[in-house]
C-alpha cells in the first residue's frame, strides 16, 4: 500500500491479516495465529515492567486485541500463561530473537524515489553481498557508502543475502526465524530503506535473497503454539517440512504470500531471491511458488518491473516459462548451478561429490548451458545414483539464467571457503570469467570477485553454546567423507563456524585496492562489463530463443552461437587449455571483446592461443 506525501514524497506500508499494526484511529491492533494455544496475552513494557493484557479469541485459532500505544513500543506474546516469545510477524527485533519485539510505524519513512519503475532484466549484473562481512561497518550504511564503487564496477543489481532476523551477531542469513524483521546487527528498518533508495537514486536495483524452506535451529517459537505450521507428511533436510499443502495450510501459505509482497511494497526492493525452493515440498495446485508469482504480478508487478530468481536443484523449467509476448509467467530467471560446476571443473579439475556429474565432458557440459540453460534437462546423474534431473530448457531466453563462477555457497561449502583464484592460476580463471561474464545469461559476481579478493568465506554463525557446539561437531564430520579430511586432526583445521575470529576472516579488506594486482584486475572487470553493456544487452532481446548452437573441438576448445533476429550472429570462441588450438579456419566478423594470455593474441594463424577468449559479431550472410 502507497499512501501520497508532497509531490516528490511516498509513505509506503504493506497491510498483514496479522501481526501488529497501527490503526488510523489511533493504538494498534496486535493478532497472532495460536491454533495450539488456550490463550495468548500481549506482554507490554510499560514503566520499567512488563504488564500483560488478554487477547480476545477468535475463530481460526486467532487471538486479537487493541491497544493504545505507539511506534516504538516494546511487545512479546504470552503463551498459554507460561511460554512468552516475540511477535512471528515482528518488523523489529532489537534486541534480537529471543527479546520483545518492537512495534514499528512503516509509514513514517518517507521515500523519495516515487519516479522509479526498476530496470529491464536484461540490464541485470547482480552483485550477491553478506551486509556483515561486506563492509567493516558491517552495517546498511556501510553498503550504502560503497555503492559508487558497485556502480563504477559496472554492477546494476545488488543482491543482499538472507537478512530475517537470526540468532546472535553473526549468521550467512540462512538460518533466519523471524521472516518479516531485518537484523538489528545491520541497523533499523530505516537504514535498510536508506539503503535501498540511495541505490535506486543511482539506478541500481535491489534484491534480496528470502528463504521460504526452514527456519533456523534456535529462536523458532512456532511448534509452540502453531503446531500446524508444519507437516510430517513431507520431510527437508532440517526436518518437518513447512505445511503448503495440509490441514489449515492457507495460513501458512498467506505468511509467505504477504512476506513476499512485504519486501516489495514496503521496503521497494526490485526483487527476490528464493532459496533452496527445491525443499519446498507442496503437492497443491497452485503450488507455493506459483501463488506467491501471481500475487507479485497483481500487486507491485503491475507498477513497476519486479523480477523474481529461483535457486532450484531440481532444474525445472516450468516456473520459467515464458507467455507469447516473451514475459515470464512465473519466475523471471533461475541461478544455474549447472554453468557453475562444469566451469568450476574447468578452472580446478576437482571431481569429486557434484562436480563427478561434470568431470566426463566439462566443456560439452559448459557448452550446453550457453546454449540451451541447463546441463541436465532429464538426463540421469551419476552424483544421485542415475536419477533423472532436470526439464527441458532449449525453447527458454538465455535471460532465464544467472550465471556465475562463484556465490557464497559454492565458496562457503568448502571447508576452509577459498575463492576461486586460490584454487586456479589466473589465466584459467580469467578465460572463464571472460566467458560467463559476456554469454547472454545474466551474470553476478561475488563480494570482492571483482578484485580477485583474498578473504575467505567460511561458513560462520553465532548459536546458543549447546547448539554451537553441535555446529561444530557436525560440520567438521560433514567432511569426514573427503579423502583430505579422514584423518581427525585434519578435520580439526575446519575453521569452527561459532569462532568470531571465522567471522572475521571473511571481512573485506579495501584497503587491498591500492595494490596493483587487486586494482587490475579490478580494471578488467571494468573493462568486461563495459564491454557487456555496450555489445551485448541490446542485442538480447533479438535473440532467437531455442536457435542457439554450440560445439566442442578437441574436448578443449568451445564455439557458440547465438543467432539474432536481423541475421547476424553471436560468437563465442575459446581455447579453455594450455596448448594453442587450431581452428576450422578463422572466424569472420567484427570483434567485441578478446581476452588473451599470449602476446601474439587470441586468434592467430588458424590457431586460438592458450587460456583465450574471442567474441565475435557475424554479420548476416546474403
């Protein structure tokens, strides 16, 4: 809901069937969904103490009350006269997941940026950073006081990991219990709403990454006294499954649904990452997933352009699909694991776990993904014991694909979250890059990638000492399976998650930017996505979808081609070796861009040299 200020000013709030809001007529309505409970009373501080008034019941399971108070007031919920947690759809928590909940007036903020209608995807350069580790800071502002960088960088979108409130000071955000409350650690509300409107002032766009599947291990109430909020009819990795599709699931499916629209309209983000929506079980029709599609495109989609990415193993190209005119029906796009682990392969040569699904034929793997999305679109894994993965992606705009050679998971799920360029030379890494960087799928890069930073990115948290100590444990048995972590004292070399010091190795270092390698390889990544902006986004909506070709020569050199409407054609040739390749004559057309690792250039003679990367624009034959 947007309500009008002065003319260049917006108040925006986004009206839920529950938790606590601000009546027109003054006080503030609290209602909380208790089906497992006898009775609920709100818990207020009034006074240096906490006074407790019963909620009226409802029919539903629903408890509800009125009070006068106002913005800033501290609440919990008294469970049954007993249990006392904060508000599940709290805004605030600050004094994080175990402590009242404060009551906040989403209308006082007053936006400025009325005029933005967002940026085509086909502008996309996402950009995924930790708001904690980003920064020293550590904070929203601290993002905010590096967006010039971003924008100098060639960046469009930001994309911000996981934010639901989760317990302690340090967490990768996956491990969120409160879906609807930023994290204190990072500042108020209104320090992310800063945040996200200096960036739209300089035409970034925003994103955040929403987790829809679990919820953390510590500081879910829930169970408590919403039992149907999960089901053991379906189970995920983290145990019971959310309920999507039980007995008294449309509550819990309209927490997601409002969720969803609650970061849109409230805080005017462009967009959202789903996490993991492969454990999202759900056998109703319309599943989850296409509920929360459809009231996006009704609601703030209708205003301005909203795009919403999926993270889902199980490659399914439904949610992609696009209606006659070219627009998504579902999801805008969808991270493509598959590009990832069959360039992953080619820069290190580790096969094991995954990675075994792309050591056969990395560059037939990486080839199909330019070409047609996904590596696996029904074909059997071995990784999974021959089980089929995937749909069929041919037909989809290479737009429907975020590409990347690293993300915080890909990095943090090693033992020690080392970076690329600590496990590949340059030239490799750089060939690569060159490669996902300007194909036709969006790109993203990870914090620091773009200086080719030295800090890790180990898993870190922050748990209840019990808890942690379980974290620990677990995580270092985790590897016990690796050939390199049998031995136990190996083992006991994996950073423990719950060190702060973990945390602290993850930070980025900018001051590294005055050293001349950082700052050149800064400079080519300036470079590239300069190129991209210039050569190949307004190509992308003449690409003929599903006309794609690629092929492999001599399992270590990869031709691509895009074909556009008008007849020309996009190139990709590459040598992804350390010997010089020859070619079935030199490609004609102009060149875009050339990455070489040998004085003589890429293309030379009828041979493409070591490590090189040519992208080429064919002009249309007669």
């Amino acid at each position: 809901m947007t309500t009008k200020g002065s003319a260049d000013i917006e108040h925006r709030r986004h009206r839920m069937p529950f938790g606590a809001e601000l009546s027109e007529q003054g006080g503030a309505r609290f209602r909380i969904w208790a089906p497992s409970a006898r009775a609920v009373e709100l818990g207020l501080a009034r006074d240096g103490r906490e006074e407790f008034l019963p909620l009226d019941r409802r029919d539903g399971g629903w408890y509800e009350g009125h009070v006068g108070v106002g913005p800033g007031a501290r609440y919990r919920y008294r469970i049954d006269g007993g249990l006392v947690v904060p508000d599940p759809a709290s805004r605030f928590q600050p004094d994080d997941v175990h402590g009242p909940s404060e009551l906040i007036d989403p209308g006082a903020w007053e936006w400025t940026d009325r005029a933005w209608r967002g940026r085509p995807w086909d502008e996309a350069v996402l950009y995924e950073l930790h708001v904690g580790s980003f920064t020293p800071e550590g904070t929203y502002a601290g993002v905010q006081g590096r967006l010039d960088h971003l924008k100098a960088v060639g960046v469009t979108a930001i994309e911000l990991m996981p934010l639901a409130d989760f317990p302690g000071a340090r967490n990768w955000g996956y491990d969120g219990v409160l879906p609807f409350a930023p994290d204190s650690r990072y500042g108020r509300p209104e320090d992310l709403k800063a945040l996200v409107q200096a960036a739209h002032a300089k035409n970034l766009m925003v994103f955040l990454d929403v987790v829809y599947n679990h919820f953390g291990p510590e500081g879910n109430y829930l169970s408590a006294y919403a039992a149907p909020f999960f089901t053991e009819r379906h189970h995920t990795p983290w145990g019971a499954a959310i309920n999507f599709d039980g007995e008294d699931a449309r509550t819990v499916r309209d927490y997601y649904v409002h969720n969803a629209l609650y970061w849109l309209e409230e805080y005017h983000f462009d967009g959202l990452r789903f996490d993991a929506v492969h454990a999202i079980m759900d056998d109703s029709e319309p599943d989850i997933l296409s509920e929360i599609a459809a009231a996006v495109a009704r609601g703030p989609g209708r205003e301005r352009l909203v795009h919403l990415v999926l993270e889902n193993d199980a490659n399914q190209s439904r949610y992609l699909a696009r209606d006659d005119a070219g627009r998504p029906r579902f999801y805008t796009a969808q991270w493509n694991d598959d590009i990832h682990h069959a360039l992953h392969v080619s820069a290190t040569d580790e096969t094991g776990g995954y990675y075994a699904d792309y050591a056969d034929a990395p560059l037939r793997h990486l080839g199909r993904c330019l070409a047609e999305g996904f590596a696996y679109q029904g074909d059997p894994s071995a990784f999974r014991d021959g089980e089929k993965r995937g749909e069929p992606s041919r037909d989809l705009p290479p737009t429907a694909f975020v590409n990347f050679l690293q993300n915080h998971d890909q990095i943090g799920n090693r033992a020690f979250g080392e970076r690329i360029t600590d496990l590949a030379d340059t030239a490799r890494v750089r060939a690569l890059s060159a490669v996902f960087l300007l194909a036709p799928g969006v790109p993203l890069l990870f914090m620091g990638e773009e200086w080719a930073a030295r800090q890790p990115f180990p898993f870190f948290c922050d748990f209840g000492p019990e808890l942690a100590r379980a974290v620990t444990e677990g995580r270092r048995k985790e590897f016990a399976r690796f050939p390199a972590f049998s031995d136990p004292e190996a083992r006991s070399r994996i950073p423990d998650p719950n060190d702060p010091a973990t945390f602290g190795e993850a930070v980025l270092d900018w001051g590294a930017l005055t050293n001349p390698e950082h700052a050149g390889w800064l400079a080519w990544h300036r470079e590239l996505l300069a190129v991209r902006a210039r050569e190949i986004v307004p190509r992308l909506p003449r690409l003929r979808p599903g006309a794609a070709r690629f092929r492999v020569i001599e399992d270590r050199g990869l031709y691509v081609e895009w074909p556009l409407e008008e007849g020309a054609t996009l190139v990709l040739c590459a040598n992804l070796s350390a010997e010089p390749l020859a070619l079935d004559g030199r490609p004609n057309g102009r060149e875009l861009y050339v990455q070489s690792e040998t004085d003589d250039g890429a293309m030379s003679g009828g041979r493409l040299g070591p490590w090189s990367v040519a992208w080429l624009l064919q002009p249309a034959t007669a």
